[in-house]
C-alpha cells in the first residue's frame, strides 16, 4: 500500500506539474500569439498606409497577403484577397504580361521592370521568398504606381529635347546671374561653346557700351516681378555685335525663394535691321535722306503743338527748285538727282539744328522753321537758301545753275491747320515763281485768289477748244537782208469771255499740268497749217509756219504726232511748210522716243528750229545729230546787243559757229533799229520782234507780206 501510495503520490505530482507546464506553455503561447497579432496587426496598419501596392504570392501563385493599395487598385470593395490566384486578381492582360517574370521570380530571381496598364504606369518588383532550406515559398510584390513620375520624365526628356534642339537660344544662370548652362542654339548664335561660359556672368557676355545701370534695372525688375524682357545687344565670339530680344525669368526652391533664372534668346539683329530699313522707306526720302512726304506732315503737327505750348510762331517754307526739269531733260536723270542730294545738303547747311528740311516729292522741299524769336530770322534763311541755290553745282564733269522760289507761311497767323500752312506757303511760292523767281514770297490773303483763278482757269480751259474762245496770231519773221517776210511764228491766245485777251503765260502751264495741252497743241497745229496752206495759195509760194511743241507733246503719253503728219497729207500741204520749234532741253532730253519722234519728222521732211538758244547747254554735236535747220537767240541775247560789249562778240560767234554747219540763225526779241543793224552786220539771217510787227492776224500777216514783198521786188 505503502509503496503504492508512494507511487500514486509521485504519479500525481507528475500530473500536476505537467498541468503546470502546460498552464505556462498554454500561457506563454497565448502571450505570443497575442504579441505575434499586434505586430501582424502593426505590420498590416503599415502596410495598408504605404502608398505602395503589397501583396504575397505562394508558390501556387495564390494570394496570402494584400495591403489595402493593392486590393482597392485591383478587387472590387470587401472582396477577401486570400487565396485568390494572381490571374483572378490583377487581370488577364496584366497577367499575361507579367507571367514571364513570375516564373523567373519563382526560380530565385530578383526583379524590377516597369509596365503600362492604359493610362497608368506600374513599377513592378518581385522578391523571392527563399526558405532557410533553399527552397523558395512564394514571392513578395510590390507595385508602385509611377505613372507622375513617367509624366515627369517625358516632360523632362522632351524640355530637354526641346533645349538641344531649339532655334531659340537659352541659358541657365544662378540666381546671380553666374551661368551654369547654355543650349546649342545660345552657342550658335554666340560662337562660345558652353565650357567657355559657364562660371561666367551673363553680363560679362554684353556688348561694352551697354550701360551697366541698365543690368541693375534688370535685376531690379526681376527681384520684384520673378521676370524681365526687352532688347539687349551682345557681342559674339568674334566681337561683332548681335541684338537680342532677351526674357528672364526666375524659378524658385520649395520655399519660394529663386535660386536659379532661365534666359530665353532671340537674335533680331536682321529683324530690327529690315524693320529699320522699311520704316526708314516709309519715313524718309531714298534718294537724299531727307524726311519724305508723309513724315514731313508728321513733324509739321508736332512743331504745332510745341507752338501752342511754347507761343513762339513757327514759319513754314515751301522750296521749289527753278530750272530744274530743264537740267533733268538736259543732263539726265541721273544727273538730276545727283542735284537734288546736292540741294539737300545745301538746304541743311542754311537751317538752324532745330530747324527740319524734308522732301515731298520731285524738286519739292519744305524747312520747318519752329520757336521763332524773331520772325526777322526766316527771312534770314530764306535768303541763304536763295543763295545757296544760286551758286553752280558740280555734277560730275558737268556744271549746272538752278535757283529757287520760296513760298513762306507762319503759324497761326496763315493756317490753323497742316494742310492750311502748307497750301498758303505753295501759293506764295508759285507767286514768286510767277514775279520772276529766285525770290521768295510771304503768303498774303489775295494769293488765294491766284489760286482760285488758276483752278478756274484750268476748268474753263477744258472747254476752250470747243467754244472756239482760242485765237491763233503771227508774228512775222523778216529776211533782215532783205526785209522780206517768209515766215511766221503761230502763237496761241485765249479770248477769254470775261478775262479778256490771255496770252500763254497764262494759261499753257495749266494746260501742261492738267494734260489739256495736247488737244491745244493739236488745234495749234491744224490752224497753222491751214494758214500756210492758205497764205500759198494765195501768192506767197513756200511760206512757212513755225509752230511751238511743249516737250510734254512729244513724250509716249501725251503725243498724236501721227496725227500731225497725216493732216499735212489730207491738206496737200508738203512738210517742209511747218517748222516744229522746240526748246533745248526738248533736244537734249536723253528719252529715246522723243529722239524717234523729231526724227521722223525730220524723215517727212518738217524743217526743226530750236528755240532760246545761248541760254542752255546745247553743242554743235547736239545740233547736228538731229539735222537742226534754224537756231533762235534768246532775246536775253538781243537785248545785250549794246555797242562796244561782249554781247555783239557772243552774237557774232554764235552766228558763225551756226553758219559753219549749215544751220541759220532768227533773232527774236528785236526792238530797236540798233538792234537790227548789229544783227544784221553779223550775218544773223532772219529776225521777229516789235521793232518789225507784234502778233497780228493771219489776213494782216498776208497783207503785210504781200506788201513787203512788192516793195522789195520794185
């Protein structure tokens, strides 16, 4: 019993010990389990709060862990993920993609790659899970979604494809302008590589007389808007300098302070140089610099409104050249316009500084004489220029002598407006013009009604033809070895209906400027010839009529001279009846088709006579080219024929020089019988003037023929 006892009671002992082990191991196992579930718990709170998608895959390819990222990208909400095959979970497609990797993953390799999955981009790594004994139990996967980040990386790539490859240069500077980069294009257009700028200021880089001031304004501008823009010259790598249309802008840190500034680059040096260049040709005159029409008007308001503030008057002057078609027909337009830079200079010499000379057009000037203290000092300009005008110009080889007529208006007095001043200053210029020229003239209220008149007369002229108002008269043409009288100058008067007799001076210049003088000048023609073909017949046998052509006739647009040469056929009339007179500078002008048109007048056999000779620029050879058959002295020349003078001498050479190539000499102008025995000791052959007849009639100019002619022959 005893030793039964002592059996049962170790037994027991046994038992409860091991009850106890088991309670402690029973313990023990709980307080694991319950730390194994908090740190599962913690593992599980810090995988559901990665912004990464976490999972575990076992060697089944079955799911046995996901994170919340992983399972709201992939499962629709409240669906258990355990278990579930990774086909099941992340898609078909997106399986199909990644089953190479999964197997290559399950045999012990690490990876990473990236994947597309429509619109996002996936960073994708599987890490074995390898067993101590070698084995691999699964795999870990994480999937990061870098879809920011490959936007980010395109945009990186294609700024910097777009930096490279721009035409626009670029640089990148600290924010204290040291440069740290510069793209292929800054290089190009700089000639500096980038290794030679960077760690340089991109101040050092501006051309030198680029105020240093200005950069300070820069910096100023950015500090305070974070930009800049604006033009800057630089100097390249080989020291020439380039103009750029430049924008800073400066980029910040996370705290909003900048530490970095981008230059953008455009190099306009062209662009300014063609806007330049084009706004000049808008602006100013090609041929002599001078302000052209159209700035002219725009400095005229400005000088206005200075003033009205300043109220110092202001003079207007109206400059036009006299003589100077006649030394464009005579030497050229090349010539010409070797005058009017000459002109232009001469003009600026007479002004003050603030004084502005333009050019409107042709041999047209104006001077803006503004802030006038004394009114004294415009007619002290004016006479400088006429001065200036006056004296010869060197045109090459030639010699040329023009003057000028000056119209001057003053503000306000004259005009209250541009077109006001400018009108009333062109009016008293043309009055100069018509007292003589080489003068000038202040505009006075009654130059208006000059105008007037002209405009009047130029619309009443239209219909002077066809109302019959123009009147043909002749002045004789004496042999003065003879005193007979075969030929006559046809001269052309307007019996006005309420102006009276008008002689040319008074209206043929309108007629060239409004273009009536072609249907006058035909009539002239007509008239003349039926009154040689009549005086003819009626027993004065080879008389000739010389009519006068304005040079404006014979140019293409303002010519019928076909029509002349067939009404001298329907006439009967021979050719050589009609005399065609035409001035020097008709002779001399360098266009070929009036070169044509005398000529072939000269092939129908009309007789050529070349009017005021001796007061322009016509030599022998000039006279032969074109077979001249009477030359005629300026009366200018006649009238200096005072005895013991030089004026005989020049008759004398003139005459002789005419005679020793076949030509004659008329002398116009003859008034005195002075006069007439000087001439005619000289050998002159034919002279016209009051001292014979004035203009007279066609049936007086027969009688006075008929008459002369019987005397002579008794």
């Amino acid at each position: 019993m005893v030793g039964g006892g002592h059996f049962s009671l170790r037994t027991y002992r046994k038992m409860e010990e091991r009850e106890t082990m088991f309670r402690a191991l029973y313990a023990t196992s709980k307080e694991m389990e319950q730390k194994l579930s908090a740190s599962e718990q913690r593992l599980r709170l810090i995988a559901d709060n990665l912004p990464v998608m976490i999972g575990y895959v076992d060697k089944d390819e079955r799911y046995t862990f996901t994170n919340r990222k992983l399972e709201e990208r992939f499962v629709p909400p409240g669906t258990n993920t355990h278990g579930l095959s990774a086909r099941s979970v992340i898609g078909e497609e997106s399986y199909a993609d990644s089953t190479t990797y999964i197997r290559r993953a399950m045999q012990g390799e690490q990876l990473h790659f990236e994947r597309q999955a429509g619109e996002h981009w996936h960073g994708v790594s599987y890490v074995p899970d390898k067993g101590d004994d070698g084995k691999i139990h699964g795999l870990f996967v994480m999937i990061e979604d870098i879809t920011e980040r490959k936007k980010n990386e395109q945009s990186m790539q294609l700024a910097n494809m777009l930096y490279q490859n721009t035409s626009q240069g670029m640089m990148v500077t600290e924010a204290d302008g040291r440069i740290l980069s510069i793209n292929p294009a800054f290089s190009q257009m700089s000639g500096f590589s980038e290794r030679e700028v960077v760690g340089k200021y991109a101040v050092d880089l501006a051309a030198p007389q680029v105020d240093p001031a200005f950069f300070e304004r820069v910096r100023h501008c950015i500090a305070e808007t974070g930009q800049w823009e604006g033009e800057i010259w630089y100097r390249n790598k080989n020291g020439e300098q380039y103009l750029v249309w430049q924008r800073f802008n400066s980029v910040c840190d996370k705290d909003g302070h900048p530490f970095r500034l981008v230059a953008l680059f455009s190099d306009i040096t062209k662009k300014k140089a063609s806007e330049e260049l084009i706004w000049r040709q808008a602006n100013f005159d090609t041929l002599t610099g001078l302000p052209n029409r159209r700035k002219f008007h725009e400095h005229l308001r400005q000088e206005m409104k200075k003033t009205e503030r300043s109220q110092l008057p202001m003079a207007l002057m109206f400059v036009d050249l006299d003589y100077f078609k006649e030394i464009n027909d005579t030497l050229g337009h090349d010539k010409g316009d070797l005058l009017l830079k000459e002109v232009a200079v001469r003009l600026s010499h007479c002004v003050r500084k603030t004084d502005i000379v333009a050019r409107l057009g042709g041999d047209e000037f104006t001077v803006i004489v503004s802030e006038l203290r004394n009114t004294s000092e415009v007619a002290r300009i004016a006479q400088d220029i006429l001065a200036k005008m006056s004296a010869p110009f060197m045109l090459g080889e030639d010699i040329a002598h023009i003057s000028s007529s000056i119209g001057i208006s003053l503000y306000p007095d004259d005009g209250n407006n541009p077109d006001a001043l400018l009108r009333n200053a062109d009016q008293a210029m043309y009055l100069a013009k018509q007292e003589g020229r080489n003068r000038f003239n202040y505009f006075a209220p009654f130059m208006q009604e000059t105008t007037q008149m002209r405009l009047s007369l130029a619309n009443e002229l239209r219909d002077a033809v066809g109302r019959k108002q123009l009147r043909i008269l002749f002045q004789p043409i004496i042999e003065l070895s003879t005193g007979k009288i075969s030929k006559a100058e046809a001269l052309v008067r307007w019996q006005h209906p309420t102006r009276g007799l008008l002689n040319p001076v008074d209206f043929i210049s309108i007629a060239e400027n409004t273009g009536m003088i072609v249907s006058i000048g035909d009539w002239v023609f007509q008239q003349a010839a039926r009154e040689a073909r009549r005086l003819q017949q009626n027993g004065l046998a080879e008389f000739q009529v010389c009519v006068n052509k304005s040079a404006w006739q014979f140019r293409e647009e303002g010519s019928n001279y076909k029509l002349w040469l067939d009404f001298l056929g329907s006439l009967g009339l021979d050719p050589s009846s009609i005399v065609i007179e035409v001035t020097e500078n008709l002779l001399l002008d360098t266009n070929n088709t009036v070169a044509e048109r005398l000529n072939e007048f000269q092939r129908a056999r009309m007789q050529l006579s070349l009017d005021d000779f001796g007061t322009g620029y016509a030599s022998v050879a000039f006279l032969k080219r074109f077979n001249v058959d009477y030359i005629k002295l300026d009366s200018t020349l006649v009238r200096n024929l005072a005895e013991g003078t030089d004026g005989i001498h020049l008759c004398e050479a003139i005459i002789a020089m005419a005679h020793k190539v076949g030509i004659k000499v008329i002398a116009e102008g003859i008034e005195t019988p002075q006069q007439f025995r000087v001439l005619q000791a000289a050998g002159c052959d034919f002279g016209q003037g009051y001292l014979f007849s004035k203009p007279i009639s066609g049936e007086e100019l027969e009688k006075m023929a008929l008459d002369v002619m019987a005397l002579v022959d008794n």
